[in-house]
C-alpha cells in the first residue's frame, strides 16, 4: 500500500515472464552456455597488436621532435632576448639623452641671453622669457638665475599641497617667482668664482632702490598676468652659498670651460624644500669675458627620469638601474629611484650596498669578467637572469651606463604558448592517427561491424542477427557477449518496461533480486477531486481526461531523465538517479513538477473546449535515502523504491490539499536544488512514522532562461513576500506575519497565506 492508502499497481506494459522461468536460487540471468563458442588459444588480441606498433613507432618519434623544437626555440627566444636588451639600453641612453638635450638647449639660450645683455641678471622682465620655457617644457619643475652678487631670480611651477616660504598657495595660483636683489647692496666681485685678475661688469638695479638685500620676495601668479599675492620673508638667502651654485663654479672654472659655451653641468639629486621631492638641477655658467658671473639653472623631478625608464621596460620584471663609474645608482626603477631617504637629505646608493640582490650580483659578475652581457642565476632565487652592461656615449656629459636586469622567464612566455601549441597539436595528429588506424582496422575486420550493428538491434529490441564467427579474440568475446545481452534483454522484457531495460542496461548493473541503498527524489501526482469528477462524467470522457493527464507527466519526467514507477489509478509515483545516477535528481524533479503543471493549463483548455472536466494536479516531491532495486520474486520482478522517504513524498503530495498549495517539496529536495528554483516556505509538519519535524516549501517556478519554467514577476514577488512573512512566523512575531499574511492576500489572492494567517491568529489568540 502506498502512503495515502492506494494500492501499488504494476508498471504499464509489464507482461508474465515467458516460458523459460529462471532459477529461484539464482539471483543472476544466465546465459544458455550451448551458444557460447570456446575461445581458441591460437586467438590473437588484435587492439593490442596495433595499440603497441603504433605507440612503439609513433610516440618516441613525436617526444624527440617535441624536444628538439622546444630546445631550439628556447635558444632562439634566449638569443632575441639579449638581442632586445642590447636594443633597449642603447635607446635607452639616446631617449635619456634626447630627454635631457632640450632642457640643456634651453639653459643655454637662456644664458647666451644674460650674457649678452647682463642687466637681466637683476631684470624682473626675465620672468616671462623663464615662464615661457617653463611653459614649454611640461617635465621643469622650476627655472632660475643666479648672480656672482648675490641676486637671484626663479620662477616655479605651482603643483597642490606645495608649500612657499611657509604658505601654501592657494588652488588658483598656477606659478610664483621669487626674487632676492642685491644689486645695489652687493660689491663687485663678492662672492664670485672669479678668474684671477678680471672683474664683473657693474649691472643694472633689478627690484627698486631700497629693498632689503637679505629679504626674498615671493609672488604668486593665477597666469601670466595676473597676480594673487606679494609678500616679502627675510631669510638671508644666498645662491652663492648653495651647493648647485658652488659644484657649478667650481666645475666651470676652467680654461677649457671658459671658452666652450657648450658646457652643461648635472647635478647631484636632492630633496626640494617647495615639493619634498627629489630633484635634479641641470645648469650653465655664464661667463662675461673670462669671469664667471653667475649661473642659469633648470630643476625637474628625479621620478621623471624613473617614470621614462618604468614606461620603456622590456618585460613585466625587467630592472634598469642607470650607473656611474663606482657602481652608485644615478637613477633606477626601483623603489626611492635607488636612493636612501637619511634626514630628509638624499644619499646615494652602490649597487653593492644590495646585499642579496639580483644587481649586487650582476655588478660583481661585470666587474670581475669585463663582461658586458651574461647570463647568470640567482642562487637564492634560482631565478635565471640576462645582464646587460651599456655605457652612455662619450658624448654625454656623464660618465654613466645602463644596466638592465631581466628573468629569462619573462621571454619564454610566448615560446610556452608555441610548445603547448606543439603539444595540443601533435596531440590531435596522434587522435587523427588512431582514427585512422581504427577505420583500417574496421576495414579488415569487418566483423566487428556486424556485431556492432547487431547489438544496436538488440538495444532496441529489435530481431537479433545469428552469432558471428570468427578467430579473433575479441571479436568471439564481443559475440558471447551479444548473446549474453539476446539472453537478459528476453528476460527483462518479460517484466520490466523497454525504457527501463535500456536505462538498467547502461548503468551496467547485474539484473538480480534485491537493491541497494541510494539517495534520490520521489514524486508523487494525484488528481485534485478525482472521486467527485469519476461520479459526474462519463467513462469513456473520463479515460480521456486521465489518459491525457498519465501522458503528460510521463513525458515531462523522461525528459527530465526520470523513471516512471507506477500508476496508481489518477496518480503517478516516478523517481530520479536511478538506475543511472543522476547528481542533479532534485532539480531534475522540481523542473518536471513545474513542467507538468505549466502543461496542464494548457491541456486544461483543450478539455474545457472540448466539454470535458478541467483536472487540477497536486505534487509532492522528497529526496530521501531509500531503496531500490527489482523487487519480488524470480518469476515477477518490479524495479521500484522501497522505504521511508517514498512515504513522505506521498504525504507532501497530500499536505498540498491542506495547504491550498501545488507543488509541496521538503526541505531535503530545498538543500539539494534550492538556489536554482523560485520557493517559498509553507509551514513545519510531522510525518507520521518519522522523528521531527520537517520544514515544507511550495514550488513555484525554476530560476532558469526557459520560458516554460521560468517565474513571472508576480510569481518572483510572491515569493519574497512570503519569505519575508514566514520569517516573522518562524521567530513567532505572529502579529507580524499575520499583517504581511494580510498584504499578500490582498495583492495576489493567495490561499496559502490566508491560511497561514488563521494560523497566526490562533496562535495570537492562544
């Protein structure tokens, strides 16, 4: 009997087993062993002939190809690299120069101009002439002049957050000037990297008559000509004292300097007190006759030149360091640009001082081979590097190299993707060989065919061909092995339907008495009133009706891959994930639940139209361990479930009346497919039977693309509402959930919440 009391019947189109009844004592179909042909051991296993020629000739001719193209690429993509890194570092001293080389004709126009007219050295119309250069050059950050007397004129670039003389301007101000005049303090000759026995040119005022000589006046410009604030600071300030102004003079005076008016000279980097930035000042002395009279000079940010070196690298984890000759590091791609922060003064780094590193390394390779490319490892890393050593030409005014540090990694990636091309490639050719080989070997064995299509025959029970002879091993296996098929195939269909034959077949079981333990879902299907329909139509309208409804679920649970176990009169009783194991039975249950009721509107409107009754179908469906198997005795066998969790799916099927519910699923079937299904939660019930309670769920749609089953928008807000509702139930806010029961009922009409509304009430009231 089933859970609701109806009597199991037997699966349609089972029939009594024919006149060969089986062994009670064997569990086992038997094969009749008169049409087994002996195997002869002069039988010679043709796959294994073939499988072992084509592995002997094929294989370790492909590994030596595969290894000798991989090993020629690699020297090849070795050889590009130090190729590529030669490139890079002599493009990337002439970049480096060519970045610097407009700067330096600026600086030298600038001084041919105060050297031709040496009253700008004290002029503040030479602001303009600097504003317009340093508009010109977007990577300056500053450009000033500076005098043998003392005077000093600069004009800056305005960046956000910088601080001037303690102030900080405010968003508007693009640039300020400052300027110290001694002009009209300072005596001829002081301070001055003079030439012994020459004296400077008097020049003219600059700021006005009466400023203070120690004092330095600051102002801020919105653009050229519009200025935002003036205001003076007394801070002695001296360019002479400084030490771009002293490594200038020092360098310059020279024979050799003073008559070039080439002479560029670089500075050590520094921090600026404006930007708290290092910073690297580029400058030229200008000279009146032999006599140094002062300087011109051009500041920018070191990160410029780190930020240049960062966008021309070669590969993800190449390093460039730019050198001198000691091996300190001018500028680099690391961090700080390979300076150390002491004081809030820059110090310059050796490469050495890295102890451990990957350059350290390189450095001391270079040094003690003379070498200028290598290749090395890092023992500490076993990572394999590429150095490449390449020096600034001598036309520069430094005396610095390039080195560039790059993992041989960083080149092979594309020659990884080569060799796994190779691979994948000959991969494929070794498949199309088989293939080949195959079809050739089908060509000879011809049959192998024929047994091939007569087990296709016997799958689908169709007449069987006569036992195929012949002296080759496998193919007298496969043919005892066909007869075995011819043999359980006759006994099946004596009790069993062909769908589930073919469904046994597959899972590869031996067909026995007894099953197994398996975790699955069972659905159950009954008709909504179906007594009450039986007493009032006609038996013929009526076989119609249920026939139709029988057909419609049945195709809705094979397309889902389900079993159809029984009829019980207007019911159906089907389950997922056996005999085959299906690790998506829940969903596959649920989308047939949905199917099935989504089609009988439709087949509702062809029986309305027809006079006949509308039919209402309720579900139940649980996922439950259970057993399964053939079930019965040796002359009649039913493969069914067996167990607790078939009792509970019935139950659900029929909690679905008192719950005004559809589809009534368990809180097992939730867990199992849950997220990809549009539920909502009914209430908690007992079973009898079973210890505990069971949360209970309606199913209303899938959570899929599939216009069949998918939830409407009225649907997908029912659901959140009564997630929302039974939350307050279930911490029993009764009052709560009574009111959103309420809203529910009004907006969608829903029975199951005007049920659980009375419920709340009584709860409320208790």
């Amino acid at each position: 009997m089933s859970a609701d009391g109806k009597r199991l019947q037997g699966s349609p189109g089972e029939t009594n087993m024919s006149d060969e009844v089986l062994n009670p004592a064997e569990t086992v179909i038997a094969v009749n062993p008169a049409q087994t042909e002996p195997v002869s051991r002069f039988a010679v296993k043709l796959r294994l002939s073939i499988s072992t020629l084509f592995l002997c000739l094929i294989l370790p001719s492909f590994a030596v190809s595969v290894l000798y193209m991989y090993r020629t690429n690699y020297d090849i993509y070795k050889r590009n690299a130090a190729e590529l890194i030669t490139t890079h570092n002599v493009q990337t001293s002439a970049k480096l120069i060519a970045l610097l080389d407009p700067i330096g004709d600026s600086l030298l126009t600038l001084a041919k101009q105060v050297r031709d007219d040496p009253r700008l050295f004290d002029s503040n119309s030479f602001h303009s002439t600097m504003l317009l250069q340093l508009e010109n050059n977007p990577d300056l950050v500053s450009i000033f002049v500076a005098s043998d007397k003392g005077s000093f004129h600069q004009v800056q670039r305005i960046r956000q957050g910088m601080v001037v003389a303690n102030r900080v301007p405010t968003a508007e101000v693009s640039y300020n000037t400052w300027v110290v005049d001694r002009s009209k303090t300072a005596q001829p000759g002081s301070k001055a990297g003079s030439v012994a026995g020459s004296s400077p040119p008097k020049v003219a005022a600059g700021l006005g008559d009466g400023q203070d000589a120690a004092s330095s006046v600051f102002t801020f410009y919105k653009d050229r000509d519009t200025v935002v604030d003036t205001f003076a600071v007394k801070n002695n300030y001296d360019p002479r004292e400084r030490p771009f102004y002293k490594a200038l003079s020092s360098s310059a005076g020279t024979s050799a300097n003073i008559e070039s008016d080439r002479f560029i000279y670089i500075g050590e980097p520094y921090i600026a007190s404006s930007t708290a930035r290092p910073t690297i000042n580029v400058s030229a002395p200008i000279f009146l006759g032999k006599t140094f009279a002062g300087m011109v000079g051009e500041s920018f940010e070191l990160a410029t030149i780190s930020d240049f070196l960062k966008s021309i690298q070669i590969s993800k984890n190449c390093e460039t360091y730019i050198l001198d000759t000691e091996g300190n590091i001018v500028v680099s791609t690391g961090p700080n640009n390979g300076y150390k922060l002491e004081k809030n003064t820059l110090v310059k780094q050796n490469i050495l001082e890295a102890v451990g590193e990957t350059a350290e390394l390189a450095f001391q390779i270079r040094h003690s081979s003379s070498q200028r490319q290598f290749e090395f490892k890092n023992p500490v890393t076993s990572e394999v590097y590429l150095a490449q050593f390449t020096p600034f030409p001598n036309s520069f005014r430094k005396n610095w190299e390039v080195l560039t540090l790059a993992p041989v990694s960083d080149f092979l990636v594309g020659l990884n993707t080569i060799n796994r091309q190779l691979i994948i490639y000959g991969g494929l050719a070794c498949v199309l060989l088989v293939l080949l080989t195959y079809i050739l070997s089908r060509a000879i064995s011809r049959p192998i065919e024929t047994l091939t299509e007569d087990i296709r025959d016997l799958l689908d029970f169709n007449r069987a061909k006569p036992l195929v002879h012949s002296n080759i091993l496998e193919i007298r296996i496969l043919s005892n092995v066909v007869n075995k098929l011819r043999n359980t195939l006759r006994a099946f269909a004596a009790y069993v339907p062909r769908d589930l034959v073919n469904d046994l077949l597959r899972s590869g079981n031996a067909i026995e008495l007894g099953g197994e333990s398996r975790y699955l879902t069972i659905m159950f299907t009954d008709l909504k009133d179906f007594s009450t329909i039986s007493e009032v139509t006609p038996s013929r309208a009526l076989l119609k009706c249920v026939s139709a409804y029988l057909s419609l679920v049945t195709y809705a649970v094979k397309e889902e891959q389900g079993t159809v176990d029984k009829f019980i009169g207007d019911a159906v009783m089907a389950f997922w994930g056996a005999p085959l194991l299906d690790q998506n039975h829940a969903y596959h249950a649920c989308v047939t639940a949905v199917k099935s009721q989504r089609r009988m509107l439709e087949l509702n409107k062809q029986l309305v139209a027809e006079g006949l009754p509308a039919l209402t179908v309720r579900i139940g469906i649980h996922s439950d361990a259970v057993l399964v198997g053939n079930i019965g005795s040796s002359e009649r066998m039913s493969y069914t479930v067996m167990g607790d969790g078939v009792n509970v799916a019935a139950r659900l099927e029929g909690i679905n009346k008192e719950f005004a519910t559809a589809i009534c699923i368990s809180h097992a079937t939730f867990k199992e497919a849950g997220e990809r299904l549009w539920t909502r939660p009914v209430d908690v019930i007992t079973v009898k039977g079973r210890k505990g309670e069971i949360p209970i769920y309606e199913l209303v749609a899938i959570r899929s693309d599939d216009m069949e089953t998918m939830a409407t928008q009225r649907e997908q807000e029912l659901c959140e509402l009564t997630h929302q509702a039974f939350n307050f139930y279930a911490k029993k806010q009764y009052r709560e959930a009574a009111d959103l029961y309420e809203t529910i009922i009004q907006v969608h009409g829903d029975g199951l919440s005007r049920i659980m509304k009375n419920r709340c009430l009584q709860y409320l009231s208790a």
